[in-house]
C-alpha cells in the first residue's frame, strides 16, 4: 500500500495552518494602517521583549535569516523605528534598539497581539493553553537539537 | 505600566517558531535533491491527501493566495508534476491532478514527512500529541469564524 499523509493529522499541516490565519487577522487588525508588515513586526517585537540586540540575535529570536534582518533593519531605520549603536557592553559590537517612535507604536500594538491570542484560543482552559505552549516549547527543543557527532 | 509582549509566552510567537523549524527541517532533509520548495510541496501534498481539486481549493487547503497557487501550478505544470484538466463532474470546472512522476514522487517524501513529525513530538506522549492536535484545530476554527453581520 502507498504512503499516504493525512494533513487533517499531520502536525506540521495543523501548525502552519494555525500560523497563517494568525498572520492573516494580525496583519488585517493590527498591521493595516502602519507601515508594518508582519516580518518587521516581529523584529520590533523582539526588540521590546528583549531591549537593545545583535541582528544575529534578531534572527535567532524571529527565526528569519541574518541576510533578511539586514534589510528589514535598514528599511525600519529608514521609517525612523530603529536606530544603530555601539554596544555599551563592547564598542566593537553594534546593536539594534527601537526609537521612542517604535517604543510608543509597539505598546499600542500590544493589546491587539494579546486580543488576538483571546480570540485565537477561546474554549482552552487555562490548563488547555498551558499544555499546548509546553507541547510547543518541547517541539522547538526536539527541533534544535544538533545530531550528536558521528 | 506599558502593555508588555512577553514572546516566551505568547502563542503566535510559539507557533510560529516550531513552524519556521519545521519548514527549515524538511527543506533540508526532503525537500534538497528534489526541485521542490516547501510552497510547491505543500500543493502536491494538499492533492495528493484530495485528489484532483480547483486552484481556489488548493488556495484554502494550503492558506496560500490564488495568484499564488496560480503561480505555482504554472512552475508544477512545466516541471511535469501537475496537469490542468476539465472536471469529470462539471465540464466548466478546471481541476489540478497530480501526474504519475508526482505520484511518486510525494510517494517517497511521505515517510519522510513522518519521521519529521516523529522527531519533533519526541518527549510527548500519545495523549499529548492528541491533545495538542485538537488545540490547533480548535484554534483553526476560532480563527476562520466570520465576525457575525452587523
């Protein structure tokens, strides 16, 4: 008998699924209206979370590629969102930190990002949403680990 | 107290993580040697879980745009993957099939396909696994429910 894949129970169908939609609204009720799209969002996002970073970091945080943060830091320093320094920990390191513009965008931004993720699980328990967040963390762990050397 | 957007806890952000992971997984490990790239992929697989379907199915199946899958389908159909035929039910409907080559070809990435998923659930019982599969599937559905008319 042929391999067949179910996509209503293949995982990585479900999660892209999940994904998509969950671009689709955010950008549709919270994007629409900046000059955002999703890809700078999630960098600006990275930034509040986690304060002043390398473009490296960025990209390890947004799962997007250095080449990529590159240009989307370049076009958010252009809209005024982020600004290049010296690293107060190692002047031969530069970081990337969002201007009071982006600080003042981002916190109106948030509400909506935690309006969305009501809307997204309405129905979970709490226990639900704990679960499924635990069962997402341990997938990215399995996901990062490197083979063992040969 | 600014709003706060803690990424280590927000859903979008966990979702959207494991699902960049398992794009870059199966890129890596299937997809390399083949033609295929994870868009063009997700439409034979979406065909090949269906059978033959309209674009603007595949469009919903895959949450991808229609000018996209039109694309798409022009690159699968010069690659010899697809081909474009009359409906066997209406003869004004157009449907996409998988060609023999396609067949097989999805054939042999399916196994593949499994062990990614097998991989990436490690750790997680059969329950858990349930559990998260009807979460994102309950989130699907919060998600693609229209707001209610005026």
């Amino acid at each position: 008998m042929p391999a067949r894949l179910d996509l209503t129970e293949y995982l990585p169908y479900l999660i892209n699924r999940v994904g998509s939609s969950l671009v689709a609204r955010f950008s549709e009720h919270a994007l629409a209206g900046t000059r955002l799209d999703i890809a700078t969002w999630r960098v600006l996002a990275a930034l509040s979370h986690r304060g002043p970073l390398r473009q490296i970091d960025i990209a390890e945080i947004t799962s997007m590629e250095v080449s990529t943060i590159s240009r989307l830091i370049t076009r958010l320093v252009q809209m005024g969102l982020v600004s290049r320094n010296r690293s107060r920990l190692s002047n031969r390191e530069v970081v990337v930190e969002l201007t009071p513009k982006a600080t003042a965008l981002v916190e109106r931004l948030i509400p909506i990002a935690h309006k969305l993720e009501d809307a997204a699980t309405q129905g979970l328990s709490k226990k639900e949403r704990a679960d499924l967040k635990r069962a997402l963390r341990r997938m990215h762990e399995n996901l990062s680990r490197r083979k063992p050397p040969p």
